[in-house]
C-alpha cells in the first residue's frame, strides 16, 4: 500500500530536532520515498500525516510513505539494493538484525559525523546503538525497540505470598511452588521455538552465541557458560517440570495464546506484552506485574534488545534523508510513536521519562533496556541460522530428550559454523 505525503498543514515544532539548525536543509519540489513496516503501530497514517507536515515545513520536501510487510520486506530490500540507487527508498526502516547485510552492500549511509554533529550520539540507548554499528560506523538511529522481562499473574503471587524472583533459585523455587499450588496453570514455559526466551540464560551464566575476531565469527553456544545456562533454563521443564511437554515446541505466539487464556502463572514476555494480553484477555487487567529476568545470582541477566532503525539509503536526497530520520527518531515524534505502539524509544533521556512515570508493567521493562539489553552477532550469516532454526533446534532435541545439553550444543555450534564460513 502506498500513501502519498503531501500535507501542508502547519506542524508543531520539528519534533525534537537536537542542534545543528545551521545549515539548512533545501527540499522545496523534491520528495522524498519513505518505507515503512506494517503493523507496528495500529494506525500509522495520522502520525505520518503530522511528520509529512512538520517536515515539509522545516524543509520544503514532501514524503511518501509506503507499506511493507515485515514477512516479505527482507527480500524486497535485497531486490532493490540490487536494481540500484533508483530503486531504494530514500528513507526506510530497518530491522536491527538487518543492518549488517544492507550495510555490506553500501547501501546505507554512514551517518556517525551527523550523529555526532547533532549532538545525539551520549543520548542513544547503548545496545540499539551498538546494534546498528559496524566497524564504527553507525547507520541510521535508533526509532524503537523492544526488550523481554519477566510477565507474573500478580494476584496469583500475593495469594500465596510470592515474590518476584531476584535470582535463578528463586525463580526455580517460585516456579515449583506454582506447580503445587496452581495445578491448573503452567507455572512457567520453556518454551521451545521462542529463542529469545533460552538466550537470557546463556547471557546470564556469561556465554555467548558467538564471538567475533577480525572478520571471523566462531560459535560460542558450547562453552561451559552457556551450557550451563542452557541446562538451567531447560531442566525447568525437564527436571523440575514446571513446563508441561505441550509446551516444547511453542513460540511466542502460542505463548501470548495461553496468556490471552488465563493459563500461565509467570513467563518470559515483551514490553508490548502486558497491554497485549489485557486487550484480549480484560479478566487479567490490574492482576499482571512484571520483573526484569534475574541474574543468577542477582542483578540481570541480559535480554535481547530488538527493534528498528531509520537508516538513509544512499540516494541523490542524502541530506534531506538525515533530516527526516532526526525528526523522526528524536524528541517529540519519537516519544508520539513510542506511546502509539507500545515500544521503547532509543534515546536514555526519553527512556528515563518513560522510567519516572513509574508504571508498574512499564519501569522493569525500562530498567532491563538500559541496564541489561544485548543482541545478537551483527553478521548476516546470523539471520541464515535464525532462518534455520539452529538455537530452537538445539532447545527442542534437549526438551524432547533426544540429545544431552552437551551434545545439543556442539550440534548447534558446528551448524553455526558452518554457516559462519559461508559467510567469508
């Protein structure tokens, strides 16, 4: 779906532009192809209706915004990378997990100086910034994101006098206590196709999927940290079972259906997932908490920090493009679009707002972004072993008992390198 920008209605200010107004940005008679992702907001048209006007008024330049589908979008990128400068959008958004790919095709442009001209490079929130850099260079900032904590039934937790858990023990005795007590819930699931529920605890035990020198990615998915997280995450369900065997081959899907049921008592879930759960399921609103996913032996364990950039696609409106991704991604717009769709933004100053308003489901969600976000190996080669299933795979065999942890993890870890070495 395509829609043409053309408003010229007055905006507000210029959403949050953070300094460098000197040079002014000429765009009178030019426009300027905007990609968005479909489905992130519910409604993105009046927000972009507000940016076009803002925008054409701080440049003379219009936007067209047109829709893509996050199933397809991938390769539609790839296909006009390939066409050339006339085929991609002078704007666009970008999943992080991407920007390694489209960046080592130079497709995006490098826009460090302009970050740091605009004084925005303290303010990024450090594990989207790190996200969307490669080499030092960082392309495109930060818009949104998302990070997992922990989601807990609050009125089942005070009628037998639980806590949030703080560290692996208490989770693991929570977790059996709800067994005991609320046989008809599923105290916590480990679930097997939701990977980014298995990697906290690798990171939390200090593993890695992977470790980087120079050029070369090499697996780390078998050393002894992370197969001791493996093995604490996964014998809640095989030895503790505080997952029933229905659940090994869930995603997160399947996960967010059982919430919408009343099913689950406590489970790893998204920022975006207790506003979720209370839309389909308004029994549960005021009886949900959240908690970041503790350390294992206090503090964090690190979650996955996911979300978009806007990147500027090296087209002929280069200039103009970085006008557009400032206002959008900085001050006023980037704090509209954070409350429209129930993600972070990327900046700490408009994060820590989003921290003082001290809402209960939102704060832990908040504090696990700042302190303890992480990603995932910034190399294409990692989106072919997403693709392929590599760590759900290992997850499901160790679940279904037909590997050891040991042996799952040196299976994941050669298949991970396989694919590592295809990508050199």
């Amino acid at each position: 779906m395509t829609l043409g920008l053309t408003a010229t209605a007055c905006g507000g200010d210029d959403g949050g532009d953070s300094g460098d107004n000197g040079g002014k940005v000429e765009g009178k008679g030019k426009t300027l192809t905007v990609w968005i992702m479909e489905g992130t907001n519910p409604d993105p048209r009046p927000f972009f209706k507000e940016v076009g006007a803002a925008f054409e008024k701080k440049t003379g330049a219009k936007i067209k915004v047109e829709y893509q589908q996050w199933a397809t979008a991938q390769k539609k990128f790839t296909t006009a990378i390939e066409g050339g400068e006339d085929q991609v959008p002078d704007v666009a958004e970008v999943g992080t997990t991407w920007v390694p790919q489209f960046a080592e095709t130079e497709a995006l442009v490098d826009v460090t100086d302009d970050v740091k001209k605009s004084g925005l490079a303290n303010d990024l929130v450090e594990g989207l910034k790190d996200a969307g850099t490669l080499d030092g260079k960082q392309y495109g900032m930060p818009w949104y994101a998302g990070v997992r904590s922990i989601v807990y039934r609050k009125d089942i937790f005070e009628k037998h006098k639980l806590k949030p858990p703080t560290t692996w023990k208490e989770l693991q005795a929570t977790a059996k206590t709800l067994k005991d007590k609320e046989p008809g819930l599923i105290p916590f699931p480990v679930a097997g196709g939701a990977e980014m529920f298995a990697t906290p605890f690798i990171w939390g035990a200090g593993g890695e999927l992977a470790t980087q020198d120079g050029d070369t990615w090499k697996s780390a998915i078998n050393s002894p940290q992370a197969i001791k997280g493996l093995e604490f995450y996964t014998g809640l369900a095989t030895k503790d079972k505080v997952s029933p065997a229905k659940v090994n081959t869930w995603t997160e899907k399947e996960v967010g259906d059982a919430w919408n049921k009343s099913q689950i008592a406590m489970a790893i879930g998204g920022n975006w997932t207790p506003k979720a759960i209370t839309d389909a399921n308004p029994k549960l609103k005021g009886k949900l908490g959240a908690v970041p996913i503790p350390g294992e032996n206090g503090g964090m364990s690190k979650s996955f920090l996911g979300g978009s950039y806007l990147s500027a696609f090296n087209t002929d409106k280069k200039e103009l493009a970085w006008e557009l991704v400032k206002l959008m991604t900085t001050g006023e717009f980037a704090a509209k679009w954070a409350k429209q769709t129930n993600y972070f933004p990327g900046q700490n100053s408009e994060l820590k707002k989003i921290e003082g308003q001290k809402d209960p489901l939102v704060e832990p969600f908040a504090k696990q972004m700042i302190e303890a976000g992480a990603t995932v190996p910034k190399t294409k080669a990692y989106g072919e072993i997403q693709a392929s299933q590599v760590v759900t795979g290992m997850v499901q065999s160790i679940l279904t008992g037909k590997s050891s942890v040991k042996e799952a993890a040196n299976k994941a870890a050669k298949d991970m390198d396989e694919i590592f070495a295809k990508d050199k």
